[in-house]
C-alpha cells in the first residue's frame, strides 16, 4: 500500500468526549480502502479535496453561479452542483459569502498541525485527554503521522489512532505504534463476501491486521462494533464478531450505536444515499444487541478494562460490553 504524499485534513473537532479518553480534538484525514455504505464520515473517503454543500446556509445570491467557470453551479438544482460537470476548481466556495459552499480538505504541514491542536492542551491536561486520528483511514499515511505524532509525543500528549484495519501492518508498527497509547479497531462484518457487499472489499486485511495488533506488546487495543440497523446486527454477525475477537485475544468490546446524521454528511458532497433506514437504533435495538454479545462471550472471560458508562447527560451514550464480569452481571 503505497503512500502518496501528504494527507489532507477534512476537519478538526475539538472538545470531543467521544474518542478516547478525556477530551479529545480529533483529526480527520481524507481517504479511505472501504466504501462502507453506512461510513460514518463520508466527506472523508476521498483522498482528494472536495467541495461541500450545506444548504441550510445557502442565501440564494447565485455569486457561486456566476464564479463557477464550468457552468456546473446552480441556484435551482437543491445539490447546488453538477458533479459531473464540476473539477473541484473551488472558485465557487471561494465566492460564497455564507460559507455555504465549502473546501473539504486542505493540506497541513505536521508543524502548522501540531501547532493549531495544541491550542487545546489544557482541556486534555484536565480531563486526561489528547489527540484522537481518524478519517477516513488515518493509517494510509504513516510517514506523516510518524511526523506529526513524534512532535505531539514531545509535548507529552496523549494520541488515539481511529482504524478500520486497512493498513500496512509492518509500516505502521515501524513508524506510528512507538507514539501511541490506544488504537480504536473497527470490525464491521465478520463474512467476508457481507464484507465485499457492504464495504466494497472482503476483510482479510482487517483481521488479519487486528490479530497481530491484539498480540502488540504494550499497545492498548479497543476493538469496536459499529451497530448497523439490518447490516452489522444482521443474524450471526455480533457472535461471529464476538468468535473472532476472543479467539484473537481482545479484552473487551464496544458497541457503538449508529449515527444517521452521516446521510446528511453525505449529502453535502454529492454521494448517493445508503439502502438502509436513516435512523437511530431503538433502546430495545441496543438492547438486544448487548445480550447477543453477552451470551455469544457466555462464560468466557476476557480480561477486563474500565467500563465507559454513558457520560452524564448523553441522550444516546455508547455501550460497552465488558464479558462476564461487566457491572450488570455483578448486579452493580
Ligand atoms: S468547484 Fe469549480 S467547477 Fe465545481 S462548481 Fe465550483 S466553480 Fe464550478
Ligand atoms: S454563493 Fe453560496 S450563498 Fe450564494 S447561492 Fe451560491 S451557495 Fe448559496
């Protein structure tokens, strides 16, 4: 897996409680090996910039019409662009006064990178936080996080890696793993050809790169399951995920409720909309699924972490299965 120059960032979010420790500012780098129709960040799967429509700030004043070299841009048509007709000139966002057309992605030397987030160290310093990459695949590009990650490390923060396994194992574990505390691992579908039909690849890769990563000595490893309405809870999938981790070594699960807001994410940059229903999953969905994996782990125990219970507040809090010495099975 060749790596082509510099990432681009799609986004920075700051004071997120939701990956990984404390709070965290998350970097969201463009480009992905998957085509999940359920992605979560979708403005993120194209390795390229792209422009990005948000219509509910669109004043209607046609200056991206008159920019747009192509005649690509429209104030009737409700995507705003023709994206066949469109090169990604920008000309458009960059006459839009409301901010309504916008660039997603732009290239950030590791110094400037390093320099904008650590503007936010004393929320980490306070909560036990840090810097948190996702994407996209924030691993299809080790030489720059190696960059980035060593001056982050300098300064004593703490770094969470975001994956969904497509990545090369052996440059990775060279240049990116000396600098971090924890690696998220998303495993989405356990048979590969629902792998193939949802992702657009089969999972090889991912499992076998989750194997050798449980077995890393000194990395903390968080194995998560995105809960899919009819895709990821489908019959079979959480116990053969649960099979499979076990039987790797993980110790513990987490099960992350889907967000539909991604649809509309998708929305902006032009892509097609998912099958499945746009919605949350019910409380009795959620539900569900945590007994499945409680009695997919049966009597098994996997080594135990600190549960994340719903932070204080959270209307739609993950959930974390911890195996057979989780707070329920104690009756706490
Ligand atoms: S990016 Fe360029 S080609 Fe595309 S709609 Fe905007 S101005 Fe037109
Ligand atoms: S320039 Fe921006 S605000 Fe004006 S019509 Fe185009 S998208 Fe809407």
């Amino acid at each position: 897996m060749r790596e082509v120059g510099s990432p681009l960032v799609a986004a920075i979010k700051r004071h997120s409680l939701e990956d990984g420790p404390g709070i965290r500012t998350v970097v969201f780098l463009k480009g992905c090996a998957f085509r999940c129709s359920f992605c979560q960040n979708p403005e993120t799967r194209d390795p390229r910039a792209e422009i990005g429509f948000s219509p509910a700030s669109c004043i209607g004043c046609g200056r991206c019409v008159q920019a747009c070299p192509r005649d690509a841009a429209s104030t009737t048509a409700p995507e705003r662009i023709d994206r066949d007709r469109c090169d990604r000139c920008a000309r458009c966002a960059g006459a839009c006064p409301s901010g309504s057309l916008h660039v997603i992605g732009r290239t950030h030397e590791p110094e400037a990178l390093v320099a904008a987030l650590l503007r936010d160290r004393p929320f980490w310093r306070h909560s036990g936080g840090g810097v948190t990459f996702s994407g996209g695949e924030c691993l299809l590009y080790p030489r720059y996080l190696e960059r980035v990650l060593r001056l982050l490390v300098a300064e004593g923060v703490h770094v969470t890696i975001q994956t969904g396994g497509g990545f090369d194992y052996d440059r990775c574990a060279a240049r990116v793993w000396p600098y971090v505390r924890l690696v998220q691992f998303d495993v989405k579908l356990a048979d590969p050809r629902a792998h193939r039909k949802h992702c657009g690849t089969d999972n090889g890769r991912i499992l076998a790169n989750l194997r050798r990563i449980l077995a890393e000595p000194g990395l903390e490893v968080q194995p998560r399951v995105p809960l899919v309405p009819g895709v990821t809870d489908a019959p079979g999938n959480l116990e053969a995920i649960v099979e499979l981790l076990v039987d790797a070594g993980a110790d513990r699960i987490t099960l992350l409720p889907y967000n539909p807001l991604c649809v509309r994410a998708g929305d902006r940059v032009g892509l097609p909309r998912p099958l499945h229903p746009e919605r949350f999953l019910t409380w009795e969905e959620e539900g569900a699924a945590r007994e499945r994996v409680r009695r997919a782990l049966g009597a098994r125990r996997i080594r135990t972490a600190a549960p994340e219970g719903p932070a204080k507040g959270d209307l739609h809090p993950r959930l974390t299965v911890l195996g057979s010495t989780d707070r329920s099975r104690q009756g706490a």
